[in-house]
C-alpha cells in the first residue's frame, strides 16, 4: 500500500498532461485536469528505490520488457515529463546514478561499434539513402529526409568556404556522404576517419562506386592517432558527444593541432543550452555507451582553451526533432520486421529511443549546434557577412 502511495504522488506530478495510469493490481487512475491524453499501463510493480535513483533506466528496461505499455504518443508523454520541472524524472535530486566510464582508444573502439556495428542492415531499414545518421537540415517544410540530409551536408560546406583543391579532413566520418559530396561537389581532397568497421566498409565501397580513388580516402583509426597532418578544413558531425567529458578539450585542441593556420572546423553535435549531468543511464547502457553530452558553455570554454575561436554558432534544435520523427515514422513501419531479426526487447528499445528523443529535442531539454572555428582570427578568409551561407541554399 504503501508503494502504491508514493507511485501516486511521484505520478500525479510526472507530466503537463493529464493521463491515466492503470496499476499493476486492475485499478486506474487519473491524474490531471482535463480529458487524459494518455495512457500508461504499468503490469508489474517495480521498487520504488529502482524508479527514483535510475528513473530512465528503470522504466526504458520495463517497456523493453512489455511491463510498461503506453496508450498514446511516447514523444508527446516524455516531452511532457521534461516540460514539467516537478517531474521526477528529471529533477536533479532524483538523479543519483552517473556512471563512470572509460574513454581510452580502446574503450572508444568497442563503444562506437557496439552502436555503429549492429550492421548496415538494420541502419538501411529507416535511415534514408544518403545513410545519414545526424541532424537534418530542413530549408523548406516539405523537404524529405533524404533532400534534408543533402541539404545538411552542404549547409556544413558552405559555411566552411571552402577553396577547391583544400583538403578536408572528417573525424567521425559514418557513412561517407560528407566526405564524397565534399570531394564532387566542392572539388576538395578528403580523408575520413571513423572507428566503425562497418563504417569504414561501405564508405570504401562508396569511393569505389563514384571512382573517387584519387580524391577520397577513408581510414579505420582513431582521431588521436593523427599525426603529422594538418588540413585546410575539419568537419566533425555527431562526434563531440562520444569522447567524454574528460576528453573534451583534448578533442578540440586536437582539432586545432590538426588545422592549418587561419584553417576553419564546422563542429556539428547535440549539446545543451542548460547546466545538467550530461549522462542518461538507460542511453548509456543501451544505445550510446560512454557518451556525455556537454553543455554549450562547456563547448565554448574548450574551444577559447584549445587557441581557437568562434565564428558563427547555430542551434539547430527543431531540426533534430524533425529529424528524428522521420526516422520514427520509417522506423515504425518496419517494427515487425526489426522485432523478428533482434527480437522483441531490441525493437521496442529502439522504438522508446527514437521517441524520447524527438520529445527531448522538442523540449528543448538538448540542443544540437554547429560551431564555425577558425585557427586563426575570427572571420579571417571569410566574407564580412553571413549571407555567403545562404546564399547558394536561397537560389
């Protein structure tokens, strides 16, 4: 009774949204004004210590399980929960579990492809056929996914401005599109450097297929091990977020190591415009081991320390939610499908994820930006004014 007495009062304040909870005994309960929006079944009780010390791991592990069904949009519901500063699920006090982790080469290696390497396959199902797998950029409302994700890479490009025959280097490279549409688009030399196997594999096949050879390279390393190079241009996109908090100004200032002087870096990741913990326990266990997500002014801080500065910085928030409610909207089509080749637990993590993520981006709980540096004085080589951004983007 007495569980069920403290459930009501950490529920009564989770969400915005009034909703309806049905517990594990048949009985259902309401809670907050209005018709409910939502309905959270709860089939087994789970310990009160369990849902106030891990909260997200806790409930992410009893809806991959079927404990926890939900009646309604999960975006809608979790995106709530992050709008409601009551909520026990993200208040600050609740938080008692940051785990601590390893961010060696060698960590860094078995993270990256315990995400990446699932397989292209699974990827291939609801990514779009650029294989992208970052933040899209959406001039126009209807844009698809696909036109979004093109229109990202060269949002990237034309902010750097790049002079044809400059040699770019991506860290983090996925799936190549960036560093084969810089290559025949922009006439530039590229090289890629991921950790992924799987990765590594098809940007080859990639280079191969648009007779790239001489243009295009792409390496299986870590960006530590760059020695002795040094480029024009650095982009990095969705990469800052899995070095680690420990590792972050080693990353930039790497960055800078690896820049020619007045050599201009677009740094694209998801960050936040709010002090907080950088860790989610279930993301960390599941879906992105070893990552931190540092806050804006952390950036910034690393970015002055490493010698270099900032030229332009652009959030791009709504983006990442568009972004990730096109994958959702792929994903869900092909749920069954993923369900009978990962089993049923691995699905309906992923089906959680992609939705608690949108949720997060829409309230604004992360951000993702692009940072413009420049090894050198801010603005050097670059027109007095924004609009060569878009200039080629409004044609």
């Amino acid at each position: 009774m007495l569980e069920k007495t403290i459930y009501r009062r950490l529920l009564s304040r989770a969400f915005d949204i009034p909703v309806t909870v049905t517990y594990w005994d048949g009985k259902t309960e309401a809670y907050g004004t209005g018709k409910p929006k939502i309905g959270i079944e709860i089939k087994k009780e789970i310990t009160i210590k369990n849902l106030t010390s891990q909260p997200t791991l806790t409930l992410g592990e009893a809806y991959m399980r079927g404990d926890i069904e939900i009646n309604g949009s999960i975006q809608e519901l979790v995106a709530s929960a992050y709008r409601n500063a009551g909520s026990f699920l993200t208040d600050k006090k609740f938080v008692k579990f940051l785990p601590k982790m390893s961010h060696s080469e060698e960590a860094d290696k078995k993270d990256v492809q315990s995400h990446y390497d699932i397989g292209n396959d699974f990827y291939r199902l609801w990514l779009d056929k650029t294989m992208t797998y970052s933040c899209a950029y959406f001039e126009h409302p209807d844009d698809s996914l696909e036109t979004a994700q093109m229109n990202k890479v060269r949002h990237i490009l034309y902010k750097l401005h790049p002079a044809a025959g400059g040699r770019l280097l991506d860290i983090g490279s996925g799936w190549g599109t960036l560093i084969i549409t810089a290559a025949k688009e922009f006439h530039l030399k590229t090289i890629g450097i991921t950790l992924s196997e799987e990765q590594y594999e098809y940007t080859k096949k990639q280079i191969q297929d648009n007779n790239l050879q001489e243009q295009v390279e792409v390496r299986l390393m870590d960006y530590r091990d760059l020695k002795d190079e040094q480029f024009d241009y650095v982009t990095s996109v969705g990469m800052f977020e899995h070095v680690g908090k420990e590792n972050l100004g080693l990353y930039f200032k790497k960055i800078k190591e690896l820049l020619m002087p007045n050599g201009r870096a677009l740094i694209h990741g998801i960050t936040g415009q709010h002090q907080g913990v950088g860790v989610d326990p279930f993301l960390n266990k599941y879906i992105f081991p070893g990552g931190y997500i540092p806050n804006m002014a952390e950036n910034i801080v690393h970015i002055m320390d490493a010698g270099l500065q900032l030229n332009d910085l652009e959030p791009l928030r709504r983006h990442y939610q568009a972004t990730l409610e096109h994958w959702y909207h792929n994903y869900h089509k092909v749920f069954d499908q993923t369900a009978q080749r990962y089993g049923k637990d691995f699905a309906r993590m992923w089906d959680l994820y992609l939705q608690g993520a949108a949720a997060s981006f829409e309230a604004g709980n992360i951000d993702v930006m692009q940072f413009l540096v420049t090894n050198g004085p801010s603005g050097i080589k670059l027109p007095m004014t924004r609009n060569y951004i878009y200039e080629h983007e409004l044609s």
